[in-house]
C-alpha cells in the first residue's frame, strides 16, 4: 500500500559521478491534493545509504516545501561516489516513504565495462496500462532509463485513447485537456500514482526529455496543433506546463534542481570515458511544422528544428573528445524517411532549371528532422567533416520501431553506404501505432507500408508499425546494441512480454546490423 | 630515393611469387638474429575502420587482441606523417615531418619530406637497434622506403613498383615480409601495404569504386591471412605481438568538387607571387614567401580569402594553433577541406585523383594491438583515443625501452 503522506512514489534522475537528483511529493494533509495550491508549508527529511537498510546514512537534509511548489520536494543530492548504488527515502513526521535506489555515474575518465539503459517514450494513460514500465522494472541489469519524451498526455478522456475508436482503457484526470498550471501538476500526479510507473521510478534514475505532449500535441516555439479559443495564452500554458514538469521531474533544468531558474533541458550526461549522453529539446525553439509535406521550405535554412544555440551546442557535443560514443536523446527522428529523391549535389541545378523540389524527397513527416532538413544537414555535414565516429541517436515520438543508417546524402546512399552515423528508435510504452490507427490486425497492412518505406529509404534496416513495448540498449567499447521487447495487449492490465528483436552497430562502423538475441 | 649505401650489404632471394626480392642490411648484421620476443607493425595503409568488419583475417585479430575503436591519425592526416609518428613517438613539431608535401624554403621548391634527414629524432627503430636487437622494414611505398633510410636492420626495396601509383602490390610486400621474416627474424618489422589506399586514390563513387575496393580489402586480408600463418606455422605466434592499425582514412569527392587556392590567392595583388602551396590531399599547406614584415598582414588575408572558397572546411594559421603541432616545415596555413571535395592547385584539373585523405573527415583509423603475446590483452576494447604517435610507445613498453632524449608524446597502447 502506498504511504498516504507519500503516494506518488520516489523517483531518481540526473546521475553524475558524485550527486543524483532525488525526488518525491509529499500530502501533509487530505486537503492538500495535487494543484489544489492548499496545504502548509512543511518540512521534509531526505536520507540517503549505502544499504537499502539505512544502516548508514551517508548523506542526509531537511527541506522545505509547500502549495508553492505543489509540494514537491527535488534535492541535488552532492558528495556521492562514482559508479554506486544508493538508497534512498524521505520523512514526514512519522511517515516515511519508500526507498528509492539509484546508480551514480561511473567517474569522468573511468573506463566502465558497459552501459545499459532502458530506453522509453510515449506513454498516454488512456490507451492502456503501463505494463512496458512493469516490465522493464523487472529487470536488474540497468544503470538507468532514458526517457525519450511525451511522459504525460494533454488530452481529456475521450479524446485520444486506445486503438481507431479512442477508447479510454482509463480516464485522464482531471477530466479535459489541460490548459492550466493546475491541471498540467494534477496529470503529472496522476500518471506518478500509476504503480508500474512509481516502481519503475524507485528502481532506476531517470535521464528525461520532454517531447511535445507534455505541453501539447506538436508543440513548437509559438503554438500547438490543438489550441483553440479561449484557451490560455501559448506562453502562458508553456510555462505552466514546464513548471509543473520542473515540479514533479527529477531532472536538472538550466542545469539546477531548483525551481523558477531557467526551462533548458538540452543538457549532457557522461558515463566515463564510454559514453555521452546530449539530451534534446525539439520542441521550444522550433519553427512552426509545414503543412504541406512537399513544401520545398523543407530545407529552408532559416527555419530551425533546435533553435542555432542548441544546434552549435549540438556540434559540439559530437566533437567533443572525451567519450567514444556520443548518444543523443533525440525526441524526434533524424533519419530521412522520404519517398524519392535526388542527389543532394544535383538538387541546385535542378531547381534553377526545373522549378522547386524538397531536396531529399517528399517527407513522409514534417513533425521529425525531415521537416527542417538544413538543420539535419548540417549537423550530418559536421559528423562527416570531423571524422565523426559512433555518433547514435536513439529517439522516441513515432510509437513504431525502427533502427537505420544515417547516410550522408541519401540520394547516393545505395551505391556508396555512406553512413555518419546510426538511430535506433523505441517503440511506445501505449500510445497508439499504425495497426491500431487503421483498426487492422498486427503484420498486415503495416508489412506493406514498412516494405515501401524501406524499398524508398535503403537505409531503414527495420521498421515495426504494430507493437508497443521498451528498448534496452547496451553500449560497450565495440558495439551499441538496442533490443526491442514488445508487450501483449495494452488493455490487458497484465500484460506479458517477449523479446522482438535487436539490432547493433560495431564500433566506428556508422552502420547497422542484425543480432541473433537480446543482451539479457 | 636514398640510394642504397656501400655501407650495407645486399641479399637477392626469390620470393614466392618467383620475383627477386632485395634485402640490404646493416654491416655485421647476423643473417638471422637470434629472436624471442618479437613485434610487428602492419599499416593497412588508408583503412576505414570499419572495413575490418570486411576482412576476416583482421577481424580475428581484432577481436582476439586489445581493440581502440576510438583511434585517430593526426595531422596532417597523410601517409608519411603518421608512420613517421608512429616509429617516433612525437609529433610533426618535435619529429621534423609535417606532410606529404612540404615547401621546402631553403631549396625554394615544393617536395616530398621524404628524405631521411627529415626525420629530427631518434626513432625506435634505431632504438631497438640499440638495445641489440634487431629491426626491419618491409614499406610498398617509395617515399616510406626514402623517409626511413637505412635505419633498420634490414629493409626492403620495393619492387616492383605499379605505374601510376608507385607501390608495391600487397602479395609483394608480403612476399618480402615473409622471407624477411624467413631470413632475419627480426626483433620488430614494421610492414606497410598500400593496396587499400592506392585502390581508394583510383577510384570514385558508385559500384566502381565499391567493387575495387571489395577487392582491394579482400586481397589484403588474403595477405594478413598468410602473415598469421606464417608466424603460427613457425612457432613465433606465441612470442609476438602484432599491432595492425591505418596511417589515415579514405575520403572520396566528385569529380566537379575541387578547391583551387592558387586562383583566390593571385586575384589578389599583393598576394599573388609571394605564396608557395603543398598540396596534401585535403590540406593544403601555404607558405607565405613575400617579404616578413607583410606575413602577418597577408595570413591573416590568406585565412579570410580560404574560408571564403567553397569546399573549405578550415583555415588555421600555424604557429597561433598549438594543437596542431606541426612545426615549422608545415609553413604558415594550413587548410582543410570539407569531406567530399579535393585540393587541386594551381588548377582545377591539377589533381584527378578522386580518392583523398589528409583532412579532417580520415582522421579514424583502426588499431589494434594483437598476437599471441602473454603481454598482449586478449578480446577486449578501450574507449581511449589511441593515435599513430603511440605505436613506438608500444613497443618501448613492450621491449622495455625507455624512451629517447628527445621523449614520445604518445601512449603505451599494451
């Protein structure tokens, strides 16, 4: 049973060598309900041992907290040692919460053996139970979860649920959209009631992004797809929402765990001399999506998918000389998935001559990289001018896995492969994909649409419109592997699990193959 | 080329293929010394990384020994350089050997650094040497075969050398690693074969280049494959160990891609005659020759007019970039270009050849260090940047031998 003081579980995120961000909420009185904005100031205890016994506590502080932060509690627990697990828990008075476990950061010039993460993204409450979250907390061989975004869902019951028809295997609370910073704090408690989400949390640190549903559904730097009159400002509703994220996300914004100090979640993470995890944000300073998929502005260089200081920060993330592999965080697609196309080289000509063509083809999403293609191009163009090597981008968004080449022009990439890099995309923990939009069974359209796509892109290796499910990805000094696990049906509260299939790129090769089994 | 000196003495074996094969040797060197630790060095000269995945014969090695898939060549990333560097531990600034091609000021002509005094340092072979034992060199190029004189114990001359491309084929320089080994049983051979990369210069995009260099990886791997054979089928394999790495990377560009610096440079008056460039693949190297007191003033229009060239990808001037460590004989600019184009000086059909290095984009290399050793690490990988400059460091480490006066700035990669 959950402790009543402590219902929404403890969580982790952030691990570096010596500190780990710790998190809970606490309800000092029944009143005192998430975005209610009621209760009392109060003060909180944090532990944190070597044991999950508390014999020894190593570090330990008091807190105060409040309606003004929705009584949240986010501490930057310092003084940790490298590559160790802690535990972890808060005291109210005479309650105590459950202990949480977290793994620091093996130390910046170590050389650990490996690093294996859970790899998550879009969990929408209504289309089903969280068994992928359950799953993956069944495991005991991570170092931590990297959730790719779209943790939470705006939407209002009814409105988008589970399969063609939107039926809501839950309700969302509170029941409509949210629009305000009261209703983005009670969605965030509601989803952290969930209890494979809240065991998930206490088991692993988070390393977070946001995508577009935590605000709202295709969210760029002045809008949304679905704002309507009457609703709050964009601003306005943007800043709730990221507020109340801050709140009840054990993430360091603008670098800090303090509220109130800065919304940039673009950040980096190392993980010793293996790997370096650039999170990104494609959300706040995008330009608006196209809406036309033809539109040659596609590759119009002064539209932008990450905003130019996020994208130099970006650069210099793949540049940087301290970790072999650079792993970016990636909400959004980067690979082209286009139909058609010509050489990039031979686009300029055509276009004098012929009128405007999209440079890579017509985009099958303008919401991915595809849609901002001069952005795409020049960080591809700095992977290949730098002799990048291992850069691997793992993304979310798309509820469908896939895992491909990124070829450095891919008109030519048929003849010559050639690659600057890979993307492995997971799958979605519910959220709806292309069998439960057209309302067919699992393997039969989507084999169709999978085989056009491929034959278009010859750098899609894998493609999976139909399951749902967690990634795990293992990354050693001579090879990056991700293993898809797909679930059973959402609406099955319980939901099992099989191993689906994995795929790997050898160290310094910048392209993909097949893998007989999962790492575990 | 340094032509053989009357100083060393001359063995004629025919080699498998049945070509003459000639060794020279220092005086007094035993014809087959009395070995039981030995080392190797096999530059799979212009590799990609991950082409080993291609060649069976290296992927074992690879994958049996201690793997740095983090590895780099350094500037400037061509042939000479790196395996200058890599039997001498230090970079350009400190060993004398910036690039390919250099302008030399006191000859007033742009040429090869390839002659053995360019190298300003003690090298290991020399080292080894020093230390009793003994050292070989089996290089299919020309210039390598000149850079490294008469250092070793015993070197190769090699032959015969392809029109065009001025190499040895690999199963000749094999042929001639063999029987060195057959013959002399050096302590350390350090072996070059340029297939690979004269494939990867002849060439451009498409199947053709595909296909060629299909067969160009798998030919190589033909010749390792006899190399390990070789040392397991004489009993040395546990004794060994072997270091397999690149000197550099492969870039290709099309053929409308090329970066002429001449034409920018003589549009300006005050430029133009008063500049000598090296060209080096995807550097080139510019010297200001005009008067000093005007050098400032002009690198600094030099840099502006480069950058502003389409294809570039950097302008640095030298001695205000420490990082580079080149030195003096790389002259005042260095310019890389981008991946997929070419330098080609003082014209834009000066340089044909679509197959290019020596810029930033062939910087990775595979590395290895493998071999039945007991000092070898078996089957793992490191995430650390290994480079060229740290094969001598290896070798000292593996033959304890202190570095030289003149010290290594690379790392013991055992």
């Amino acid at each position: 049973m959950p402790i009543a003081q402590f219902a929404h579980g403890v969580a982790s995120g952030d691990p570096r060598p010596s500190s780990v961000i710790i998190w809970t909420r606490v309800t000092p009185t029944s009143a005192s309900k998430p975005g209610s904005g009621v209760g009392p100031d109060v003060t909180v205890r944090w532990q944190v041992s070597t044991t999950s016994t508390f014999t020894s506590v190593v570090r330990s502080g008091d807190v105060r907290t409040g309606p003004a932060r929705d009584h949240t509690i986010k501490v930057d627990v310092t003084g940790l040692l490298a590559d160790t697990t802690y535990y972890y828990r808060f005291v109210y008075g005479s309650a105590r919460s459950a202990s949480g476990r977290a793994r620091t950061a093996p130390g910046n010039t170590s050389s650990p053996a490996n690093v294996r993460l859970g790899v998550v993204s879009c969990a929408n409450y209504q289309a089903g139970w969280f068994s992928a979250y359950r799953h993956l907390g069944n495991r005991n061989d991570l170092h931590a979860i990297l959730h790719l975004g779209d943790y939470i869902y705006e939407y209002g019951p009814g409105e988008y649920g589970y399969g063609q028809n939107d039926v809501d295997i839950r309700k969302h609370s509170p029941a409509h959209e949210v629009l305000t910073l009261a209703d983005y704090r009670q969605r965030h408690a509601q989803y952290k009631l969930d209890p494979d989400l809240q065991r998930l949390h206490a088991k692993y640190a988070f390393i977070a992004t946001w995508d577009d549903h935590e605000v709202a559904d295709d969210a760029w730097k002045g809008g949304a797809v679905n704002e309507n009159p009457g609703e709050p400002a964009w601003a306005t509703r943007r800043a709730a929402a990221y507020q109340a994220y801050d709140e009840w996300q054990p993430v360091r914004l603008s670098g800090t765990a303090a509220l109130g100090d800065g919304t940039q979640i673009y950040r980096r993470l190392q993980y010793g001399d293996l790997v370096e995890i650039s999170l990104l944000d494609l959300r706040t300073y995008r330009d608006q999506q196209l809406a036309v998929q033809a539109d040659p502005a596609t590759a119009d260089p002064d539209r932008t998918i990450t905003g130019r200081a996020q994208l130099d920060w970006l650069k210099d993330s793949l540049t940087r000389q301290a970790t072999q592999w650079k792993l970016v965080g990636n909400p959004v697609m980067i690979s082209p998935v286009t139909f058609a196309g010509v050489p990039r080289d031979l686009v300029k000509p055509i276009n004098d001559t012929a009128g405007l063509l999209p440079p890579e083809g017509v985009p099958y999403n303008v919401d991915q990289w595809d849609g901002y293609t001069d952005d795409r191009r020049e960080v591809f163009e700095h992977l290949r001018d730098n002799g990048v090597t291992d850069a691997l981008f793992v993304t979310g968004d798309i509820h469908s896995g896939w895992a491909a080449d990124l070829p450095a022009d891919k008109a030519t990439y048929a003849g010559t492969r050639n690659s600057v890099g890979v993307e492995f995309v997971g799958t979605s923990v519910t959220s709806n994909n292309l069998c439960d939009i057209t309302g067919t069974p699992p393997r039969t359209t989507s084999i169709g649409v999978e085989e056009i796509l491929k034959a278009n892109n010859p750098h899609l290796k894998y493609i999976d419109f139909d399951d749902h499910g967690f990634s795990v990805l293992d990354i050693t000094a001579k090879r990056a592997q991700m293993d898809w696990f797909v679930i059973g049906d959402r609406a099955d509260k319980n939901a099992g699990v099989t191993w689906s299939v994995s795929w790997a790129t050898t160290a310094g090769s910048q392209t993909i193959h097949a893998v007989d089994g999962p790492v575990a | 080329m340094t032509p053989m000196t009357d100083r060393r003495t001359v063995l004629k074996v025919a080699g498998v293929s049945g070509a003459t094969l000639a060794f020279s040797s220092k005086l007094g060197a035993a014809q087959a010394a009395t070995t039981t630790k030995r080392a190797y060095v096999i530059v799979v000269d212009g590799c990609r990384p991950g082409e080993i995945d291609e060649m069976a014969n290296l992927k074992a090695l690879r994958d049996g020994g201690t793997w740095y898939p983090a590895a780099r060549s350094l500037p400037v990333m061509e042939t000479i350089p790196n395996h200058v560097m890599m039997m001498t531990g230090c970079r350009p600034a400190r060993n004398g050997v910036p690039a390919n091609s250099i302008y030399d000021r006191t000859d007033g002509a742009v040429r090869d650094c390839s002659r053995p005094t360019d190298i300003a340092v003690t090298t290991i072979i020399e080292q080894l040497n020093a230390s009793g034992r003994t050292t070989g060199t089996v290089l299919s190029k020309e210039y390598l075969y000149s850079v490294f004189g008469d250092r070793a114990t015993h070197r190769w001359e090699p032959f015969p050398l392809l029109p065009i491309t001025e190499h040895a084929p690999d199963a000749a320089t094999m042929d001639a690693a063999l029987t060195m080994i057959d013959e002399f049983d050096p302590a350390m051979l350090f072996v070059n074969l340029g297939d690979v990369d004269r494939v990867g210069h002849a060439d451009l995009t498409g199947t053709t280049l595909k296909a060629a260099r299909t067969a160009a990886l798998a030919s190589t791997n033909i010749q390792v494959g006899r190399f390990v054979d070789k040392l397991k089928s004489t009993g040395r394999w546990a004794s060994s160990m072997v270091i397999v790495l690149a000197d550099h990377s492969m870039d290709w560009s099309l053929p409308e891609q090329t970066i002429s610096l001449t034409s920018a440079f003589d549009a300006d008056a005050t430029l133009t005659g008063n500049f000598q460039i090296a060209q080096n693949g995807g550097a080139d190297l510019v010297y200001w020759t005009g008067p000093a007191s005007e050098r400032s003033t002009a690198l600094t229009k030099m840099r502006t007019l480069a950058l502003a060239t389409t294809g570039v990808f950097q302008a640095h001037v030298i001695d205000q970039t420490p990082s580079l460590r080149l030195g003096p004989k790389a002259g005042d600019l260095l310019v890389y270009c981008k991946a997929g184009w070419r330098f080609s000086d003082p014209g834009p059909q000066s340089n044909p050849i679509p197959g290019n290095h020596g810029h930033p984009a062939t910087e990775p290399i595979p590395f290895f260090v493998t071999g039945g050793s007991a000092a070898v690490r078996k089957g793992i990988a490191r995430s650390a940047r290994a480079h060229t400059m740290d094969v001598a460091p290896t070798l000292g480490a593996y033959f304890g031998v202190k570095p030289p006066q003149t010290g290594w700035e690379g790392t013991s990669r055992l």
